[in-house]
C-alpha cells in the first residue's frame, strides 16, 4: 500500500489545507498563548503549594481528631496493591462488593479492623500505609 504525499494532489489533498505553512505571526501568537498556559499553571501550583504548606503549618502534635480521621481518610483510599500485603498480614479478607460485577474490596475491612482501636488503631493503620508505600523499606523499619 503506497500512501499520495504529493502536496499538489487534488485527488488525494484537500485543496485548502494543501501547502499551508504557519505565518511567523500565527507562531509567535501561538508562543504567546502557550507562555501564558505555562504561567497559569504556574501560579496555580504556587498556590496550591502555599495552602498546602498553610496546611502543614496547623499540623501540631497529638494530631486532633479530625487531622488523624483526615489523614486515615486519605490513606484507606490507596490502591488495592498497597491494601493486599496489608490485609494478608493482618489475616483480613477482601469483602465483595457487587453492583453489576463483583468487585474485590478491602478498604471496608481494613477500615473496621483500624477503628476497631480508635485513635491508635488509626494512626497505626496510617503508619503501616506510609511504610507500605515507602517500598517497605526493612532498613527504616529497623531503625524503629
């Protein structure tokens, strides 16, 4: 199969749009408009950065209530990858949930057992996630 690339072709090129090359006008307004998007997005991220460190700034210990079910809120959300080893070492089995398929879910289960502590089963269920994350690194762990 050979495909036409002569630009001059009225059979195989649309007669408008054949030979048309972008004017140095249309290229700098189009660098113009990318160097604004690219400055949007900047700003945006410079103040999602600031609120997020506003945040981190209110972070005092003991955690209050609503920062450690914030922080186990977060964490309970993390892939199905990161849940499994977790529930394996806890002996937790994944509840099934269906709604036009069955679905494997561990959250729910992962949820009970850390509430069933409070706090402390919580903030335990938090630390085991960031370390499960971290690539469970035996090291880290060690240090403990």
């Amino acid at each position: 199969m050979s495909v036409c690339t002569d630009p001059q072709c009225e059979k195989h090129r649309d007669s408008h749009t054949a030979g048309y090359h972008v004017s140095p006008e249309e290229k700098a307004k189009r660098r113009s408009e990318r160097k604004k998007e690219r400055e949007l997005a900047e700003n945006k991220k410079i103040k999602e950065n600031e609120a997020f460190l506003s945040a981190l700034g209110k972070v005092k210990w003991p955690l209050s209530e609503a920062q450690l079910d914030f922080l186990f809120e977060a964490i309970t959300h993390f892939g199905f990858s990161y849940q499994q080893p977790i529930a394996s070492r806890h002996g937790v089995k994944a509840a099934v949930k269906t709604k036009n398929y069955k679905q494997r879910d561990l959250e729910t289960p992962l949820r009970k057992l850390a509430e069933r502590d409070g706090k402390s089963g919580k903030l335990r269920m938090v630390f085991e996630f960031a370390i499960e994350r971290a690539g469970r690194n035996v090291n880290l762990l060690k240090q403990l």
